[in-house]
C-alpha cells in the first residue's frame, strides 16, 4: 500500500514539474523593426535628439496576437520600454532627472502590432540596454496571463554632426572650431585634456573597458555642447577619438587643412588629402620622378572606391573607407604599360605600406544626419594622410576627371587606358572603367584626343 502511495506520489511530482516547466517556457514573443530613424546593420544605433520610430510584433503564448481583447480576464495590457543599468533600473535619458519609460500603443487596424516613438535627448554617447517588457495581467488579483521581454544593445551617438580623427596618441594636437586640445595625458586609465590658458580637464576611463567621453565647449561660447570621445584602437596604444553636436555643424568647424612635410629621408608627408566630399571623389597618382623615367617609370593610381558600401561607419566606427591602388609600369613614355593590382580594402585607421615604398592612412572622417543622402550613415567626408619617398610626387584629379582625360600630367604619354591605350600592355587584366565608374563612349575618346 505504501509502495503504490510513494509511486503515485512521484508520478504527481513529475506531473507537476513537467507542468511547472511547460508553463516556464510559454510565453509571448515580440520581433522588433525599426521603421525610421535608426540604423541596424552594426547593430542599432540612434542618435540624441533624433525621434526612432520602434514597431513590435507580439505574439501571445498561445500563438494569438497580443491584444487586451485575447485576454478577457485582464485589466492592464501594456508594452513598454526603457533603457537600463546593471541592476534593471530605468535611466534618465531625457535630462529631466526623472526616470524614463517609453508606452508602446497597439496599432488600431493590426491586432498585436504596437509601436513607439524612441527620443533621447541626454545621454552621453555609448552601448546602452534597451529592454521591451509586454505584460497582461489583473492587477487587483496580481495574476499574470502571458508576458515577454526583449533587450537588446543600443548604440547612441552623442549628435547629428560628428567627426572622427584617427590614430591619436600622447601630445597630439586636435583642433576644432575656436577650441585647440592638446592631449596632455592618454592611457588606460584615461587623459588629460589642455585647453590652454591654464586650463585643463581630467577624464577618468571608471571602468578601464577603452571607452570614456565628456563634454567641450567647441565655439567657446561658455556652454559645454559637444562631446569629446575617446575609443581605444584595438592592438594599439592610440585612440579614436569622436566629436558629436546637435547645435554646431562639425563638418565645417574642423581645421584639418592639408599640408606637405617633408620628412628626414627626404621624402614627403602629405597630410589630409581628401579621397571624398558628398559625391565627389578624388584619386592620386604617385608620380615616379626618377631620373630615367622617361625609359622606365613604376606610378600608382589611388583610386577610391564609389558609392555607400564602400563609405560605412556605424556606432562610432569606421567600418569601410576603401581604395584600390593600382601599379602602373611604363615604358618609353607609356607605350608599353604594365599594370598590377597592389592594394584593396579600408584604410581608415590603417597604415598601408604599399610596394615596401609609401604609406597612406585613412585620417579623418566626417559625418552627418542627413535622411535626403543616399544613407544616413554613409560616411560624407574622408581625408588620409600620403607618405611619399623621395624621388615622387603626388598628382591629384577628380575620379572623373582622370577617366575623362588624356593628359600627360596624370598619364604617361596621355596613354588612359579608357581613351588611348599603350601599343602593347600585359599583367593583371584591370578593370578600369570599373574602377573609375566611366564608360567611355566614341565621343568621349575624340574629346580626349
């Protein structure tokens, strides 16, 4: 008898424990889209100041839409968000000082389709938790009928105008606007910033994790509006460092004007050549001013690359700023040519060495919310710098131009491949109209000619 009572005893615990596990593991489930104002392909990201628009698609446990009338028996339907610290507290992310949630509201005619206006107006830049709570419940009795949660990681940039510079380090200079920054300290542990006269700020990185920002007075109107971020360069001890504003247009106050140095071995630095703005694209050519190139001379077309798959940043970062450099050797003034592929990807941030001969890194990078351009993350403004050894100079055209022309300035002997091709020419098979994005017609060879 009491054999058969302790069976039936463990069979209703297992009974129950299966049960108590089948009711863990149903739940609604919510599958987000953001319709506008954010970008996802790096993972979201939003900017301060810039309205998001969030719709959700929740789905009951029982595989119903998610709407009050699916749950007779509950009072409080609700789908709400918010952004949240390590311990599930709602941030302030308004500046008000009061904790913020935002109240997702079911669309009228699509049962379970709800959607909400995400605005973030202060907070400084960074990865945030967003986590998306939909409940329905009885609050007189406390009993809930289905419920789900979502988080995910949220990238907020710190405005609609921001500048990135590259590469900076201890006792580098950066200048923007009428603000002039010395880098006076930069280490794990954060920087010292000298503004002049006397004036310094310390900026502590509290948790050592790359990552730590304040606030500048870029115009030095006496009010702290822009923010100054710096992002640790992965096997680097330099920085990324990131300047964001909503009331001042960055792209135009950033003196990053270009300038030749030359270098101790005699060759030259060319310092922030620009290899786009907006829709225009300029290309260099190393030009080999060696004595006996006129018999035999090695030149290299920098060319970047069009378009906004080639001109990414996202969440703070540059993530393509791509060139292609071909090598061009010519013999007898170009009547014989040879050409080789010799680079191809993003620079920015990276010190190519191209043919163990020159350098050129991508420098800086400017950008703008701007939802008319082709992407609002399509990067609007990039500068690199060209390190030449001696022996060459830099030639420069607009893309089109140097697709469009014959000159002997940019081509030996005016042999453009496109419009008046070397007599005899092998290596890589080169794409040219491709790579400078021209198709040359009959017309355009007689206009050349």
């Amino acid at each position: 008898m009491w054999r058969k009572l302790r069976k039936l005893s463990v069979l209703v615990l297992v009974f129950v424990l299966v049960a108590s596990a089948l009711a863990a593991v149903r739940a609604a489930t919510i599958s987000e889209n953001w319709v506008s104002g954010a970008a996802t392909e790096f993972g979201t990201e939003i900017v301060l100041g810039v309205p998001a628009t969030l719709n959700l698609t929740i789905v009951s446990s029982d595989g119903d839409p998610f709407t009050p009338s699916n749950f007779p028996n509950a009072d409080s339907v609700t789908v709400t968000g918010k952004f949240v610290d390590d311990y599930g507290n709602a941030l302030d992310v308004n500046g008000d000082g009061t904790a913020d949630v935002f109240s997702f509201t079911e669309s009228a005619t699509t049962p379970g389709l709800w959607s909400a206006t995400i605005n973030v107006t202060s907070l400084e830049p960074g990865i945030y938790t967003f986590r998306i709570e939909a409940i329905a419940q009885n609050t007189t009795t406390g009993e809930i009928f289905d419920n789900a949660t979502l988080e995910e990681d949220i990238y907020v940039g710190g405005g609609k105008y921001w500048v990135l510079k590259a590469g900076v380090k201890d006792g580098d200079e950066i200048k923007i606007g009428s603000l002039s920054i010395k880098i006076a300290s930069l280490s794990d542990i954060g920087a010292i910033l000298d503004f002049g006269n006397l004036s310094t700020k310390t900026i502590t990185d509290s948790n050592q994790d790359g990552w730590f920002a304040t606030l500048v007075d870029v115009n030095t109107d006496g009010t702290n509006d822009s923010w100054m971020v710096f992002s640790k360069d992965a096997d680097s001890d330099t920085y990324t460092v990131m300047f964001y504003s909503n009331s001042l247009d960055l792209t135009s106050l950033v003196e990053a004007d270009e300038d030749i140095v030359r270098a101790k071995d005699g060759g030259l630095l060319y310092r922030n050549k620009i290899l786009k703005d907006h829709n225009n694209y300029k290309a260099y050519v190393v030009w080999d001013n060696g004595f006996f190139s006129w018999f035999h001379a090695t030149d290299y077309y920098i060319i970047p690359l069009q378009g906004y798959e080639h001109w990414k940043e996202g969440r703070g970062q540059a993530r393509t700023m791509d060139v292609k450099i071909i090598k061009r050797e010519s013999y007898f003034g170009g009547l014989i040519t040879k050409d080789k592929k010799v680079f191809e990807g993003p620079i920015f941030n990276r010190d190519v060495k191209v043919d163990n001969l020159f350098n050129i890194k991508g420098t800086w990078l400017y950008n703008m919310w701007n939802s008319q351009y082709r992407s609002m993350w399509e990067i609007m403004r990039g500068l690199a710098d060209i390190k030449l050894p001696k022996g060459y100079e830099l030639r420069e055209a607009n893309v089109r131009d140097l697709a469009t022309t014959s000159s002997e300035e940019l081509w030996r002997g005016g042999h453009n491949p496109l419009l008046n091709p070397s007599k005899l020419s092998f290596g890589d098979q080169i794409d040219w109209s491709s790579i400078l994005n021209f198709e040359p017609t009959d017309e355009s060879s007689e206009e050349s000619s």
